[in-house]
C-alpha cells in the first residue's frame, strides 16, 4: 500500500469488530516498529502483548479512574464535560488485541549516543516505533486506538514489567467498525478541529 | 511508494549531496507530518526552518561543545572514545535544509483530553509527526537526520521559539549520498548492531 494512502487512512480507532487479528498480521506490524529510528541504535521499545482477560477488566476499571478524574476538571464547562463524557475513548476489552507499549531506560552508566543532552530521546524513538506499528496496521486493514487515560505506573506495576521499563500507553488492536467518514473521531465528535497547515517560522 | 519499502530505506542520514531540496517536496514532507496522530488532536508540532547561514554556524558550535562533553564520559573507554569521534553526527551546515522541531506546551489551565495522566504524549504526538515526514521524504527521494546532541533550551533561546515551545531537536534534510549499504550509519561504523525481533513479553 502506498505510503501517502496509509498516512491519510491511518486512524486513532476505538471501534472494532470481533474479527479476531491474524498473528501474522500483528507480527509484521511489530516488524515494522522495529524498524523505527532510534536514537543511539538503542532500540529502546517494548511490548507486552495482554491476553488475560481479568486483566483488561482491570485495565478497564483503572481507565475509568481516570477518565473520571479527568472530567472533573471540566466542571466549570458543563457541556464540554458532557461531550466528553460522550466519547468512546478505549476498546481495552473489547479489542482482540492488547498491547502495552514501554520504552527501556538504561543504566545511569550506561553511554548511549545521542541521549546525553536529552534523555527523553528514548521515548521519541518509541513513539516514532509505535507510528510505524499503526501505519503497518492501517496497510494491513487493521487499525489501532492508543490509550494514554491509564494510571502508567500502576500498569507497568500490574503487568508486572520489568525494571527500568518506562510505560507509554497501551494500545488496542483491531480490525476497524468505521472509518469515522475519513476524518479523527475527535473532529467527527466535534470534539476539536483539525488545522488546515503546519505552522512554520522562518528563521 | 509503498510502505514497507519506506520503513526498510529510511535512514538517520548525516551525508547529503548539495543539491536543494524543491520547495514543493518540502511541503509535501510537512503536511505528512501534519497528518500524524495528536493526542487530543491537539496537533502540537512546531517547526522553524533555519536559513541563515550564520545561525546555522552558531548551532553547529554548541553541536560540537556538547560532542565534546558527551565524549569525555567515554575517556575510560578509548576504544570506544576513538570510534565516537569519527563518527559523522551532523549535517547542520552542509544539509540544504535545516528544520528545528518543538512541542507546543498548553498553558496550565488548558485541558488537553488525553494529557492529564501523561503531559509527555504531547511530545510523543511530535515525534509521530517526525517519523511521518522521514517517512515522506524517503518516498521522495530524500532523507533526514535527526541531531539531538545539543543544549536544546539554547537552541530556543538561540532561534527565539515562542514561550511555551519544547524544543526537541534539530533536523538536516537533503538528498542523500549514501544508503550506508542499507543499514544504519551507526551500524555500518560498527558502532552498534541492530537486533533481529523487537522484545514482546505475553501476559
């Protein structure tokens, strides 16, 4: 598939049908987010692909928190808060496939090249991985929702990831219900609108 | 140009020929990148392009201070000192282009759906728009280099960033004169290897 087709498909999904994802599918699209830059050739990603589904419950309810904390925050705009109590923002239980996304800090002695004036460094080449994973989907007709309203570190404790294992979100994995009329649920929620432009200085 | 051949041929590029890079692929490259995923479609990608000679000279300077200080940490490894420094990092000079990339940070009273459990995936939404115009570039016949080896709250200063931009780096963008034989550049100088799966745990 045509990279221009797949940047202008690619979509944050939160609706799936059960189609169950093929494995193959889902081993490409990691092969594709290995095939991300990263800085210091440090590699820094990891997965941990969750398939309990007493654990998604939980992911579930921890999302929920969260998203309830978060609407609070809107009291003083009650129609924006009841916008957003609106949207479908997950598919923890609902999509076939789970994924939580970390990035490896390395050892305070540990040299890598390139992160030395900025360690956050390692976290942009995993979101520079995890965008190679959701463009592999899309051109694969799959598609992928990442989830962010998560209390990280009580996920990277409940998974049980190891040490130094930087958690960034967990992503839901499926095959897409709608296409949302080619445009981000957000704007088709009227949540928020896309620019038309980048916005560039000249320097 | 298909996609899996764009994820196997992108390449952090420090070798560029001189020829310009057309206005028109320029463009091209920065609305793939204005196509990426924004958390709360908050789109927060900020570019300055720089094209004064002479600021260019002044980033290239603190690029080599902060080589400098970065190399020392390896004075115990003179092997490994030795090969860092003949290591080509940069392209600030010699690239045509030279784009400075940040993350516009919300005010503190500015809800952003999606941030309040992580403020950092406003900057992970930057870096997908980073991967989308590499990704851009190399179907067109370019490449890019991403130069993270600086004072980055200098380079702000420096290029006058609006308040509020998080600078997160300094992009070389030209016509490549090298594939480094179809590697990366840092294993190509035997800096590094990459590994052949990327590391996925099932829980």
């Amino acid at each position: 598939v045509d990279l221009e087709t797949c940047l202008a498909k690619r979509r944050d999904t939160r609706h799936f049908t059960p189609d169950p994802v093929p494995a193959a599918v889902l081993q490409k699209a990691l092969q594709a987010a290995h095939q991300a830059p990263s800085v210091g050739l440090s590699e820094p990603w990891r997965f941990i692909q969750v398939s309990s589904p007493a654990v998604k419950r939980q992911i579930l309810a921890n999302f929920q928190e969260c998203r309830d904390d978060a609407e609070e925050q809107l009291s003083a705009e009650k129609d924006r808060q009841n916008l957003h109590r609106s949207l479908k923002l997950e598919a923890i239980t609902t999509a076939p496939v789970g994924l939580a996304v970390f990035c490896e800090q390395p050892r305070d002695d540990q040299y890598i090249l390139g992160t030395t004036t900025a360690r956050e460094t390692l976290q942009w080449s995993v979101a520079c991985a995890i965008q190679n994973l959701w463009l592999s989907l899309t051109a694969q007709g799959y598609g992928l929702g990442w989830v962010s309203i998560l209390d990280l570190s009580w996920l990277a404790r409940t998974l049980a990831a190891p040490d130094h294992w930087y958690p960034m979100g967990y992503l839901c994995i499926g095959k897409p219900a709608t296409d949302y009329a080619g445009q981000p649920m957000l704007e088709r929620e009227k949540w928020g609108r896309r620019s038309q432009q980048p916005y560039v200085l000249v320097r």
